[in-house]
C-alpha cells in the first residue's frame, strides 16, 4: 500500500479522533484558562429625613452585556489550576512547612477538596480494578467448565450487574444497606446495635462503593475473558494435560499467557472507567464521605445561575492528565512487548 493510499485510508478515522475528541478535549483547556466575570455592582446612596444610606444592586444588564461580550469569561491564565480548589500551591506548601510528620500532612492535605476526592478516586481505581480481573478469569474459567445445559442461564446471571445502569444498580445496594433494608436491619441484628448505619461511617461508605464497583464491572471482564477461553488452543492443552499438569499448572502456564492481551485490555478500560468514577457516589449520597475527581465537575456546574465552567474545565484536564498518567505504564509495556516480537 502506497502512503497516498493508506493516507486516504485512514483519513476518516483520523478526522472523527480530531473532531470528537482532540477539539473538545483543546475547548476545554481553553475554557480552563478563564473564569466567570464578576458581577457589575451599582452603588446608589439614598437620603431620607434621619440621613443617607448606601445600597449596592446588581446591574444585570450590563453583567449580561459582559458576558455576551466576552462569553468564556474573564481571563485567568494558569491561576485556576493553582488555586484552593484544584493543586492549591501554597496550602500544600504550607501545610508541609507546619507539619511534623508525614501523617499530620496527609491529614492536612485532605482538607483540601482536590487532594480528599483525588484520594478515593486512587483507592477505588488501585482497588477495583485488580479485584475486576481476577474475580472476572475465576467466573470465566467456571463458566467454561460446566455443563451446556447450565451455561446459557449461568451466563445470564453473571451479566445482570452490567445490564442494569450503574446509577439504578447503586441507589437499589443503597436501600439495601439502608436501616430498612434487607443489609441495614440484617448486620443490626447480627450485632444487636440499632444505631449501626453503614451510611454513617465514612470507611463503610467508601467499602460499599467499592463493593459495588466490583458488582458492576466483574461481568465486563468475565465476558471478554469467557469469549477468550473458547480460542485457547485445545492441542496445547491437551498435551499439558499428558504431561501431567495439574488444573492450576495448565491455567498458569496456558490459559494466563495465551489470555495476557484480554488482560492489557481489560486493564486498559477499567482504569479509564474507574478513575472517573461518578454515579455510585450519586447513588449513594456519599458527597459527604466520599468524592471523586468527577464528581467535583457535576458539583461545579450544578451551581445554579452561575456555573462554574472555568473550574469545572480546570478538573476536566486534571482528569485528562491523571488517566494519561495512569495509562502510560501499561502502553510502554505492550509497546515493549509488541516490539519484542516484531524483531
């Protein structure tokens, strides 16, 4: 295939990535670099029999002429990245001048609304998304070793987390821990509290979440993993088996290698996917125990009249840059890897 051609080729693939998503992706930081304008102030002094009295009023007409003119907002420059609701510079500094050890600042730190939901949004990807792949190669590999006749039902079964919306599967497990439902009141009774409210503490909260976070995503993996094992090479099996592998020895030294490009796969989704965790936190009105990087984006542009676009674009690209540095390791590997085998 000449250049021309394979130019021409990929053309179209190349102009949908440039318009859907390196555009959006260059608006976004453009709007990251402005806020929003403030508010034109009138102020107007009335004088009456027992003196005058200064009152200040919003001229919407010319906030609105403002804004009309100038609609990303007032430019801000890098100032929104830095500020106390994204990096926040100085207060990290700060507070590591003033801290005596290490847990004092990360104690500290978490004060800091970016730091707090960048937390659980770490601890619920690095947590999530291993637990994703090994639980969904164990369901994979005893799906694959029963009969016909159970298969079909078995399988349906193990899709229905993944069928139902990730915001209706999370308000159901939320009544469901609730003191009326079926968790709360069992888990009251097993410890005889009836105070106990998993709702309540901020540690159960974030288990849940990441409880749920397994339910929902296991069947993702168990699918690609299940359609997986039914291109595994019988011969090679067949001959581990005659040289006496055990079970454990032919999913091993077989199964888990011919299976490692599902598992990139897999790995490469789950991070994307987790790290922009969202609807479970919805679901589970946990914004007091729990938030996360997109989470502060929905609360940014929820703010009635006056959203904020600027800062909810400022984490927009923070996110952007966290995936990409979540998924660096993982692309240099395949590279390597992909590489090794080409030479």
């Amino acid at each position: 295939m000449t250049h021309r051609s394979f130019l021409w080729f990929i053309f179209p693939s190349l102009a949908a990535m440039v318009l859907f998503i390196a555009m959006p992706i260059v608006s976004v930081f453009l709007q990251s670099l402005h806020v929003e304008h403030p508010q034109v102030l009138i102020q107007t002094e009335n004088c009456g029999p027992f003196g005058c009295k200064q009152t200040t009023t919003v001229d919407s007409e010319a906030t609105a002429a403002l804004k009309s003119e100038k609609p990303l907002g007032q430019f801000n420059g890098l100032d929104t990245y830095t500020n106390r609701n994204h990096l926040a510079f100085t207060e990290v500094s700060n507070a590591w001048a003033t801290s005596d050890s290490i847990g004092n600042f990360i104690s500290k730190l978490m004060n800091l609304p970016f730091y707090r939901a960048l937390a659980f949004t770490l601890t619920y990807t690095f947590i999530v998304t291993p637990f994703v792949i090994v639980l969904g190669l164990m369901i994979a590999l005893g799906v694959n070793r029963l009969p016909k006749l159970f298969k079909g039902p078995t399988i349906f079964v193990s899709l229905l987390p993944m069928i139902v919306t990730p915001l209706i599967g999370s308000l159901i497990l939320f009544w469901m821990i609730d003191a009326e439902g079926i968790l709360g009141a069992a888990l009251q009774r097993i410890f005889d509290d009836n105070s106990l409210s998993l709702k309540a503490s901020p540690s159960l909260t974030w288990i849940m979440l990441i409880i749920y976070g397994i339910w929902h995503s296991a069947p993702f993996a168990f699918i690609v993993f299940y359609a997986g094992l039914q291109t595994v090479p019988k011969d090679t099996l067949e001959a581990a088996m005659i040289d006496g592998a055990s079970r454990w020895q032919r999913v091993r030294y077989v199964v888990v290698p011919y299976m490692a490009p599902l598992v990139t796969f897999i790995l490469l989704m789950q991070l994307m996917d987790n790290f922009r965790v969202f609807e479970p936190i919805v679901g589970f009105s946990a914004e007091a125990s729990a938030t996360s990087l997109s989470w502060i984006i929905f609360n940014d542009l929820r703010g009635g009249a006056d959203p904020l676009f600027g800062s909810a674009a400022t984490t927009s690209m923070l996110t952007i840059l966290g995936v990409l540095v979540l998924l660096t390791p993982v692309l240099i590997r395949t590279w390597r890897t992909s590489y090794r085998k080409m030479v």
